[in-house]
C-alpha cells in the first residue's frame, strides 16, 4: 500500500497485495477476499507492468482471482501453473522460485497421502537454497515442505539457517520449531520459540505487531518442555498465555477477524496438552469449551474427554461424547471451513475418538482396530508437531490390556517416527519391564 502510494504507476505494488490476501498452504480465500484481490489486480492491468516477467506475475495470480463459478482446486491449479510456466522462462529469478514451490504445496488436493507436491516443492528449493542461503523464502518454504515426519531431515539445514537469516521477524524465529519438534530436537525448539517470543516483545516496542505470534511459540513451548520434563515451565506457559489471552479479549481492535477467530482455539489448546500430556484424565474429563468456540474446538475439547473417558475406562461419559463429537463434525462440515472436515488431520482424530469410545466400553478389538487403522493413516501423513501420535495411543491400549510385549513392538515403532516424546519413552520403558 504504502508503494502504490509512494509509486502510483507501479502495478507490482497491486500484485503485492493482491497476494497478501492469498493465505496459502491453511486458508482459502472466501468472495470477499477474492473480490478485493481482484480488484487490486485490475488496479494493476491499469498500469501496464515494466516487463513481460512482470506481467507474467500479475496474469499467474488473476487465475486465482478472476469472478467465475470456478472452485478452490481449479483456481490454485491454474495459479500453480502459471507460476511454473514463469519460473521455467525466468530461472534466474529466485522469488519466482520460491513462490512456484510455494503454490505447488497450496495446491496439495485435501486428503492426499502421496507428499508428491511437498517433494516437487523441495526440487525447486533445495536448489535454490544452495544458491541463496539468505533468501528468507526458500528457506521458510523448505520448512513447510519439510513438515511432516517422513521429510524432516530434508528442512534441518534451513531451519538452522531461518533463525539467523531474519532473527527480528517473529515469525521467522518460530519456523525452525516445527522442524526441531518433528526431529525430537526439544532444546533447539525451545530456544527458536524463545527467540520469537522476544522478538515478538522487540517489534510491539517498535509499535509493530508482535502480540499474535507469542500464542502460536507459547504453543510449541508449552510441548517441548513437557517433552523435556520441564512441567514447571510448561505450567508456566499455560499460565502466561491465558493472562495474555484475557489481555487481548478487552482491546479487539488489536486483532484482526481471523486471530479472533482462533482466540478460543488457544483458550482451549493449552489446558488440553497440559491435561493429556500429564495424565491427569480427571481435568482433562472435566474440560469445557471456551465462551465463543466454534464446532472445531468443541469438538477438539470432545476429543481430549473421550480420550480421558477411555483411560478410566469410563463407558457412559465416553458414549456420550462420541455422540456430541459426532453432531459437532456435521455441525463443522457446513460451516465456513467445511471442506476440512475430510482432511487427513479430521479423519485421524474422529476414529481416535471412536477407538477410545469403544474402549471405555470394553470393547477392547474394535477400539484396537479404529486405533491402528487412525494410527497407519497418521504414519503416512504425519501427526501434528504439538499432537499425541495415534500409535503411541495404540500402544497405551495394548499396555493397559496387559498386552506388554505388543505395546512396547508400537512405541518404538512411534518413536520413531516421533522421536524424544516424554510419555512414548516412559511408557515404551514400562512395557519393557513388564514384558520381562
């Protein structure tokens, strides 16, 4: 904005912000983002861009953008499309790179289990990396493609690199979490969480936003240290965020809509990984959703008090929860994020709940079947990077049957694909022992 002003020629300057209302990889954009990028993008046909390079830009993204019954995948495939053809006519432009490898991941189709888009991503970064080992958006975006289990050794050179590359950027110094906590690196994720907490303190001195980004390090935070049997420290964490969060509520206009929308998710995200990741089954039983929660977090609040239902083997309280869960996911299916409700990470968690629900009601082979089946899909896809692994679930169940040598076979088997957790060790050690 501040281009166009200074430059009223300068369609790039359109094309900037068209492209900032494009949330790639988590969001799609809704009509009233896609009317006021289109509108930015006739702005800039009004201007005639500087070169063809610059009007190859501006043409890739009008096939998000452009009015027409078009839906999500089709759009961001012609935008993807138009990138690589830009990418292939201009291989020195290192941001045009970057941003194709970044709209191949966009265009991952919901569901897909391959990782081919996030292994055609890394093709074109990689490269690029070796090149500009400065460049703060290759070494983000090998990050993002980098995050799952099966592809996080191919982010580690870029998330050691990130933090250094753009250290005042709140967000830049949190990326290379998500490849430490995947890894089981827990010191090296604390400390790149710390530096984006206070980082985020640096730019609201400068009267810059910074506040939003502590909830997102506070989050990997609060699960490294349980990781590393900090639970001080991690009780410290829920403590603080929950003050901040009660700081924000009284002054909304310093959010916008879609971090107000994600206010309850961490309302409720905290307590939740406190109470499951020490055990503590009675407050995680207990917990309720936060005022202003959507069906989402309810149903992530169902999720954590049937998993505690089943660990107290309690079947009424874990039937019932199940049901809600239930009505809460057709309830999340029509509404404005509807299209996740078949997402790898939604179908996962659903036959969690139904495994746990099964259980608390002792019927311990459909629970260990719904479990292994959430479990085998959570390998090919890879858990969240501050998530309990459906396997290790699995291996609970077993170890609690008195199935010790099974249990132990599935949490090393979780291990591996989710090094270093606290509770995956300590209990793989208690099967051990009783297996022997």
């Amino acid at each position: 904005e501040q281009v166009a002003i200074a430059d009223p020629h300068c369609a790039m300057a359109h094309w900037g912000i068209a492209m900032s209302v494009f949330q790639q990889i988590w969001d799609r954009p809704g009509d009233t983002e896609r009317s006021r990028a289109w509108a930015e993008l006739e702005s800039a046909k009004k201007r005639p861009a500087r070169s063809a390079r610059e009007r190859a830009y501006i043409a890739a993204l009008a096939e998000m953008f452009r009015p027409g019954p078009e839906e999500f995948q089709a759009r961001v495939d012609a935008y993807s499309a138009g990138m690589a053809a830009l990418y292939q006519r201009y291989p020195d432009d290192v941001d045009a790179g970057a941003f194709y490898a970044l709209s191949l991941l966009a265009a991952e189709p919901v569901g897909d289990l391959s990782l081919n888009s996030e292994r055609k991503a890394l093709a074109v970064l990689k490269p690029l990396f070796i090149r500009y080992p400065d460049h703060p958006g290759v070494a983000h975006y090998i990050i993002h493609a980098s995050d799952s289990p099966a592809l996080a050794a191919e982010g580690l050179a870029a998330a050691q690199r990130y933090g250094q590359i753009a250290p005042s950027a709140p967000h830049a110094a949190h990326m290379p979490g998500h490849i430490f906590a995947r890894l089981g690196m827990w010191q090296a994720d604390i400390d790149a969480n710390l530096a984006s907490v206070e980082a985020a303190h640096r730019a609201e001195a400068r009267h810059e936003s910074g506040t939003m980004y502590i909830f997102h390090s506070n989050d990997f935070l609060l699960y490294a240290y349980l990781q590393a049997g900090q639970e001080a420290r991690a009780k410290d964490i829920a403590e603080s965020t929950a003050e901040l969060i009660a700081q924000v509520a009284v002054m909304p206009s310093m959010i916008d809509s879609s971090m107000r929308e994600a206010m309850p998710f961490y309302r409720a995200e905290f307590p939740v990984m406190l109470d499951l990741e020490l055990r503590d089954w009675k407050s995680a039983a207990a917990l309720e959703p936060p005022p202003g929660a959507l069906a989402g977090v309810k149903m992530f609040i169902r999720w954590a008090r049937t998993i505690a239902a089943g660990h107290m083997h309690e079947g009424a309280q874990a039937a019932a929860e199940l049901a809600a869960y239930e009505a809460l996911l057709d309830e999340f299916a029509h509404g404005k994020h509807g299209y996740m409700a078949k997402s790898n990470s939604i179908l996962i968690m659903h036959k969690e709940v139904q495994a746990w629900a099964a259980f608390a009601q002792g019927e311990s082979a459909d629970a260990l079947k719904k479990m292994r089946e959430s479990a085998d899909l959570q390998d090919r896809v890879g858990q969240g990077e501050v998530d309990i692994p459906a396997r290790e679930m699995l291996a609970d169940m077993l170890l609690d049957l008195g199935q010790a040598g099974e249990a132990l076979t599935e949490y090393q088997r979780t291990l591996e694909l989710s090094p270093q957790r606290f509770n995956g060790l300590y209990n793989a050690g208690m099967a051990a022992e009783a297996a022997h």
